[in-house]
C-alpha cells in the first residue's frame, strides 16, 4: 500500500527547501567583503578599457 502523506507537510518542506536554495545563492553574491568587490570591479574595468582599446573606429 501507498504511505500515508500530510500535504501541508510536504508542501511546508518543499518551501523551505526552496529558500534554503535562495539563501545559498545570496550568499554568493552578496556575502562577499568590501575589499572582494572593490577588486572585482577593477578587474571588470581593467577588462573593459582592454576591450575598448581594440575596438576599432569607423
């Protein structure tokens, strides 16, 4: 026979599996220090003025 299921509780656990899902991808992105994100944008500039520098002019 089939197991006998709460579908509140399923459906409580699946929420909460879900925002633990959310909660670790905002800690990648957000959970990062002052000194981490300075240095990504200077790297992202530093690509980005290479990338302007071989761009050529009409």
């Amino acid at each position: 026979m089939a197991e006998i299921v709460n579908l509140r509780t399923v459906r409580k656990q699946k929420a909460r599996a879900s925002k633990e899902v959310q909660a670790a991808e905002n800690r990648v992105l957000f959970g990062r220090t002052k000194a981490e994100k300075q240095q990504q944008a200077a790297e992202k500039a530093l690509a980005e003025k290479k990338i302007d520098g071989h761009k050529r002019e009409d």
